[in-house]
C-alpha cells in the first residue's frame, strides 16, 4: 500500500495482543516501510464493544482509492458479529470502530477474510449469520465497500475460517468443514 504523505510503499498490519499481552480491546497499527525488517507502531483504536471481543482477527484491505478499512470480529454475533473504522490518511488517524451495520458486515463471532482484487474490487468472505457457523457467503464490491453483491458458498453448517487467494486471474477460496460424525476408535 502507499502512503500517501511521501509515496513510500508500506506494509501495515493490525494487532489486538503483542507477547505475553492478553488485552483485546484494542487494535493496534503496525507499518514497515522496509519489506518488514522493522515495524512501528503508528495508532492504535479501542474497540466500540471492547466486552464483546475475544479474538478479534482483524485485517486490513485498502480500497481502490487508498481508503483503508479496518474490519474486527465481534464475539457470538453481538453488536452484529463485526465492527469496522476507515483511514483516510494510511493508517494515522482512525474512524472510531462502529458495530451493527448489517450485511455483509455481520458474523457470528467467526473469522473472515477480505482482500483487494487485482481488478480494485474487494472480496469479503464470511458468514451471512450472526447465529451459527453456517450460510458462508462471498461478496464483492465493485466501489469500495459502499454496495455489496453476494454469492452463497457453502450453506452446511459448522463451516468457517475462509481464506483466499487470487493467481492467474482466479480467486481461490478455501475454508474448513468441521466433521459431523465423532469417531471412537477400540
């Protein structure tokens, strides 16, 4: 991503615990302007639901026009499942985190992933549920975040932890299938 105070390229990355730190309640900013030999803290943002917070997993995707939206998850699908904030000036300053914002940023309190397209579209994978690991859906929009269309990819239950990939003018997506049946062996 660029930054766009001095064109640099950085690597930006986002924390909610450093080693031997158990507090989640806040995310954390990081940035290496050196391939990721070194890293500085550039802000940090407490959460808008710091209860409901357990393992936010959050991620960062820069839209088409250097935006950065930061996305966390909210445990058991409160406040809607996720809480989201934007950066206008990569990474500096910070919108406060607002939760309850409807689909597709919703979520029962389960990982998800986003990612710029190649194209400048964003794909946002994750479930369309607040209620269970189930109906894991992708959506991708096509003017950074503001309108959402959605595809369904797996609607069986007790499915989560997406990721994906983009290669060849492809987008790979995998995600786990917890077994239904538990096995006991004599």
């Amino acid at each position: 991503m660029r930054t766009p105070r001095d064109g640099s390229t950085v690597m930006m990355i986002a924390s909610e615990a450093e080693a031997g730190d158990t507090h989640t309640d806040t995310t954390k900013i990081f940035v290496s302007a050196d391939g990721g030999q070194t890293w500085q803290q550039r802000a940090y943002l407490p959460s808008a639901a710091p209860n409901n917070r357990l393992y936010p997993e959050s991620q960062i995707v820069q839209t088409a026009d250097g935006t950065l939206l930061l996305v966390s998850r909210l445990e058991k699908g409160s406040g809607g499942g996720i809480e989201c904030a934007y950066s206008y000036d990569c990474g500096y300053t910070w919108t406060e985190y607002r939760f309850n914002l409807g689909e597709p940023f919703i979520g029962p309190g389960s990982k998800f992933h986003i990612m710029r397209l190649t194209s400048g579209n964003l794909l946002f994978v994750n479930h369309s549920t607040t209620s269970s690991r189930s109906s894991l859906y992708a959506y991708l929009s096509e003017d950074g975040g503001d309108t959402w269309i959605s595809m369904p990819l797996d609607t069986r239950s007790d499915v989560s932890y997406p990721c994906a990939f983009e290669s060849d003018g492809k987008v790979y997506i995998t995600w786990d299938k917890c077994p239904i049946d538990v096995w006991s062996c004599p």
